[in-house]
C-alpha cells in the first residue's frame, strides 16, 4: 500500500483535497473535503456518483463516501473531474452473532410476506437514497437513551447458522413505553 500512500501525499498538495480516512472498513462511511477552488461537483467511483456540499460555513466543500458491507478489501479509485484519489477499503472483522428464529422467518415461503418485505426494503432504499442540499444537522450527536447497548453497529448476522445480514444500527435495551429522544436534529 506504499504507493497509495505516497500517491495520497500529492494528491492532498495538488488538489487541495483532504481525505479524513482514506483507509476505510467495508460497511463505514469516509469524508473527503476539497478547496473551495476546486469546484467539484461530484465523485465518481465505476458508474456511481457522489454528490459534493458545500459546509455550512461555505468554506469548503465535502462528500461522504459510504463503503458497503459487502466490499472485499481492495484499493478503489475515486475520480472527480479529470484527477482522482485512491481509498483502501479494509475488512471491519466484524463479530458475529447468532441468532436462534423460527425457521419460517428466515426464508418466508409466504407471497404476502414476501410482497410486504419487498416493499418495505424499497421504502428504506428510497430514504437513504435521500439527499437533501441543506445539512439539518447542528449539533454533535447524541444517544437517544442511556441504557445497555445489545446488538452494536456492523455485528455479521447469523440466523440459524445462515449469514443473511449485516447489522446496521445498534440496539438498546429498554421497556416498551421508554422515552426517546433524537440523536439529533435533522428535519424540517
Ligand atoms: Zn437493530
């Protein structure tokens, strides 16, 4: 990875780019800024494109790159306008955890359920396909409850002996009923 290395070193002098990591796991997300000089007004990783912001104080502009769950470790060429930039992307080694369930929640044989899980997955995508030009967010975050944390971020889920997922919030332990609060705000 010497080369990357040394490659990152100039790219940072010629381009007027920051990478905060440019060595990332599989399932996290990097942040890249650039000088307001360079007018970027997105990346491009193969036919994937990111979108670039402008920070809130209009200083400089940024884009976060999220890395999948399912990405092999391997150098990944970010390009924007005519340069680009190389991101290492590193195995999380994520723990597993194993979790016992019907055997009929796993596979659902059922087409209503199938129609319902579909549809719920095509609603998730939607809104983290989101983007808004605005940034909403303010303020560091925070946890919105103080209690045990069960299942962390990135755990590699294995339901009866079958990995089918990656775990991509963390759990709290807490009563039904328990008060919550943002982590942060974020709407309108
Ligand atoms: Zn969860």
């Amino acid at each position: 990875m010497r080369f990357v290395i040394v490659f990152l070193a100039c790219a940072v002098a010629i381009f007027g780019l920051e990478i905060v990591h440019s060595s990332v796991a599989n399932g996290k997300t990097t942040l890249v800024f650039f000088d307001l000089k360079e007018d970027v007004d997105e990346l491009k990783i193969g036919k994937k494109t990111y979108k670039v912001f402008f920070t809130p104080d209009k200083q400089k502009q940024y884009a976060l790159i999220p890395v999948s769950y399912y990405h092999k470790p391997a150098a990944i060429k970010v390009g924007f306008r005519d340069a680009f930039f190389y991101l290492d992307i590193v195995d999380g080694g994520y723990a597993k955890e194993k979790i016992h369930v019907q055997k009929s929640k796993v596979n659902p044989k059922s087409e209503a359920v199938k129609k319902r899980t579909s549809k719920e997955y095509a609603q998730a995508m939607k809104i983290y396909n989101t983007i808004t030009p605005t940034n909403y967010v303010s303020k560091p975050f925070i946890i919105p409850l103080e209690s045990k944390i069960t299942s962390d971020f990135g755990k590699a889920r294995v339901y009866n002996d079958t990995l089918k997922g990656y775990h991509s919030g963390t759990d709290f332990r807490a009563k039904v009923g328990t008060p919550i609060v943002a982590s942060n705000a974020g709407t309108r």
